[in-house]
C-alpha cells in the first residue's frame, strides 16, 4: 500500500572538527554545508521506509556522532551516520510497536495525541510543528472526540485547559470558536445545578449574544476554581453588551457562582453603568479594592505565557501556505477592488485573513491554526483568533482572487498556460517556517526543483512590509 509520509525536522545542527591547522576552512564549510542538503534526503528517505498509514511518532532528538578521514569523507560519513540512524530506529521494531497501539485500542493514543495538540493551540494560535495535518472540519471532530467522559482523563485535560485560560486572552477566544457549548460546559464544571443555570443564561440570549457568553462562561469558572472570592476583577477578549446583563440579571439562578455574577451585575445596573465595564485584552480592577492575590498570580501567568510564545515565535512555527508571500505585491490592489481597504487600513482585518487563504487554497473554511501567514500579511499578530465561521465567501471574492492568481501568470511569463490551480499547486501551497528575532519576520521556504522558474519573476518578494504591517518581512526561498 503507497503511503503519504510527512516528516518534520525542526532544525539541524551540524557540528564538525577539523583537526588540520593548515586546512581551507571556508572550502570545507562550504563543502559540509552542500553534503548535510543532500544528506538530509537520505534520511527522508530512511523515515519513508519506516512509516505506516495514519501512525506517526516523534523523537525529542537525535543525536548521530561519527569519525571519519578527510578522504572521502563524504560517503563515509553517509554510510557510518545512516547506520547509526537504523541503530536508532530499528524498522522491525517500530513496525510492531505501532502495530502493537493498533490492535491494543489506539484510541487513548489518538485522544491523548489530540488533546496535546488542542491544548498546545489554544495557548499559542498554531499547532504544535511535530503534528500531522489535518483538514479543519477533521480535526475539530477530532477535538471534540477526545474530550473523553472518563473520569481521570477529563481531570488531567480539565486542569490544563484552566491553567492556559488562566493565562492567555485569546485562548478564551479560541476555546469558543473551536468547541461547541455544551463541551465547554461539559469540559469546566461538573456541577450539575452550575451546568443548568449556564444553559438556562444561554438559551435566554439572542444567537449573536451567545458566543459572546461562551467566552464569558470560562471566565466565571476561572474565578471559581483559582479560588477568587469575589467578581471585582475580570479579563475578557471583548467587552459585554447590555442586553447579556440584563438576560443574566432576569435569569433564575440557583448556583452559588451564578448568584454571585449574578449579585455583581446588579450592582453595576445600580450604579447606573451603561455598559459592562470589560474592556477587549485588558484587566478590570475595583479602584476600591486592593488587587487581590489571585489578581496578580493571574497576571504573572499572562506574561509568562507571553514570554513562551516569544520563544516560540524565535524558534519558528511550522506553516503551509509559505508561497503566499510571492503574491504580496498584488494584495493592496485586491483589497481596494474588494472594498476592504480605504487610506491604506484594513477595514476587517479578520475577512481579508480568510481572503489570502482562499487565495492560495481556494478553500474559504479553514482552521484558523494554519492562518499565521495571512495574518501578519494582514497586520494581525500570530496569536490572534480569526472566527472563520463569522464571514461568508462571495462570489464577488471568488472572482478578484481568481483574476489576481491570472494576472500573477499573465506578468510571470515563464508560467505561460499555467492555470490558477496549477500556481496554487506548484507555487502558493508550500511549506515553510515563520520565525521573529530583531522585530522583524523571516520567512523560509522549502525548496522544490521547479523553483527555477523564480528567477524569471519580475518583482521581488524578498523584502516584504505592506502599509498596515506592523513589521518587516524577509524571505529566504
């Protein structure tokens, strides 16, 4: 059976010593750079010999050491490092370990796989580089079905769910753009009398309300379970509209955390407060109160986990639609046809995200995981939450993307009767990583043996900074 294997390297360090004093040390850096390329397809080839349909697995690091003489030292060091690599990763071994997860009930392995994963995106916007792709309706049925009802499991996910939301405002966002209500409920309380009178609030609002409310909903459980005795200090991902505090306020609640919220909007409507006094990526405290401790372990936790995704974001994220950045030159003149741009702003900043990914795949629906790219195309952070189930495509869309791919071709003569889907195919669905250092973004993109071709394009992408972004771009292709 042919199988499609994907292999992730995360990065390669090639340490070399040279014990020759009078040797042309530039010549054999160049020449150790040029053999680990070729290298590398070798162990390419090595992991497709070893993979089996729909399993994966993943090694923290490998470490390859050989000695070798300076003559022929190429073929030698192949040979030596590819026979430690089979040392490593016995064939038979790993054929019947998967096997072995297959037969004994993989569907742990598959929920735990998952529930990482799921995990790992909520805290950071992107998938985590070691794990396979998958399409976006798949992975939130995937997501939904590993959020399992067994006891000690729903415990483990349970806590690590709380400690991200604890920590990340748009992980709050994301939580309710990727799970439905009840799973949310189901994954934050297990109250029963809680449950009712977060489902009684819910099915009290207007449609547009309840997503909104699905967000709100993690922050009262937060409070309920870091132990916060009282509402005077929320974070939310965007502020509350009146009609929610007036449905809530009108609500018969039994729970003692609802009373509480509840007791908290009342005095805010006494107070005369027009609006709810949550503002969008900031934290409300009582001008009256001291901040409580809680208050200040949460907010140690946002700049922890702020300086994690900084980390992240140096060492790179992994990415799909890495040749969108040769299109960037045409994207001010597609924004301005689709009405979406006016004195160089973005007017939605979301919708044009799902515009450049339509662009390169030709699908609208997507996973908002694999939209890093088009979002700082778009002036957005890599952590911001595009609900791509908010828009809807038009064919007004369809056609400005459509003519924008043809005139890429029309100008890139080289690619002469190529169709829109054969640039998408060849050219716009590569993969590449995205890493920030120095604030300025590098994009690298992975080479293919028809990338001669970009040698006849007749503008440059390799230095990238459209009006509303916020910072450079440089590619190395």
């Amino acid at each position: 059976m042919f199988v499609n294997n994907t292999h992730k390297i995360k990065s390669v360090v090639v340490d070399v010593e040279y014990n020759q004093l009078q040797a042309d040390h530039f010549k054999i850096q160049h020449e150790v750079k040029d053999w680990a390329h070729s290298f590398l397809k070798k162990i390419e080839d090595f992991f497709d010999g070893i993979g089996m349909e729909r399993e994966s697995f993943y090694a923290d690091r490998i470490l390859l050491d050989v000695n070798v003489d300076e003559n022929d030292w190429q073929k030698t060091a192949e040979a030596k490092l590819l026979s430690q690599l089979k040392e490593q990763f016995p064939v038979k071994t790993i054929e019947s370990k998967l096997e072995e997860d297959v037969e004994a009930n993989n569907d742990t392995n598959f929920s735990n796989n998952f529930q990482q994963a799921f995990v790992y995106y909520l805290k950071h916007g992107h998938l985590p580089w070691n794990f396979y792709n998958v399409k976006f309706h798949d992975w939130k049925r995937s997501v939904v079905t590993s959020i399992t009802n067994e006891k000690n499991e729903k415990q483990r996910l349970q806590k690590k769910v709380i400690e991200v939301l604890a920590s990340s405002n748009e992980a709050r966002t994301r939580l309710a753009g990727i799970l439905p209500f009840e799973k949310i409920l189901f994954l934050l309380t297990d109250d029963i009398v809680e449950r009712e009178d977060a489902r009684k609030v819910y099915t009290s609002m207007d449609q547009a309300d309840r997503g909104l409310f699905s967000i709100f909903l993690q922050e009262i459980f937060l409070f309920k379970n870091d132990g916060s005795s009282s509402f005077d200090s929320f974070q939310t991902a965007t502020e509350m509209s009146v009609r929610m505090k007036d449905v809530i306020a009108a609500t018969q609640l039994k729970s003692s955390v609802f009373k509480k919220f509840q007791s908290r909007l009342r005095k805010f409507a006494s107070q005369g407060q027009s609006e709810f006094p949550f503002k969008d990526e900031t934290i409300f405290f009582d001008a009256t109160q001291p901040a409580s401790a809680t208050t200040v372990l949460r907010s140690i936790k946002i700049e922890e986990s702020a300086a994690v995704h900084r980390s992240i974001l140096k060492e790179g994220i992994f990415i799909e639609n890495a040749g969108l950045i040769l299109v960037a030159s045409f994207l001010p003149m597609l924004f301005k046809n689709l009405r979406l741009l006016k004195n160089n702003t973005l007017t939605s900043p979301p919708k044009t995200v799902l515009v450049l990914n339509f662009l390169v795949t030709g699908q609208w629906q997507c996973g908002d995981y694999a939209l890093t790219l088009p979002k700082i195309l778009c002036g957005l952070n890599a952590e911001t939450f595009v609900d791509v189930q908010r828009f809807r495509i038009s064919t007004r869309i369809k056609k400005e993307c459509e003519a924008l791919l043809l005139s890429v071709i029309g100008h890139w003569s080289v690619l002469k009767n190529t169709s829109p889907a054969g640039l998408r195919n060849s050219f716009l669905q590569r993969n590449g990583k995205l890493s920030f250092e120095n604030d300025k973004w590098l994009l690298q993109v992975e080479r293919n043996s028809y990338d001669m071709l970009l040698d006849q394009l007749p503008w440059s992408y390799t230095i990238i900074k459209l009006p509303w972004m916020k910072n450079i771009m440089t590619t190395e292709w």
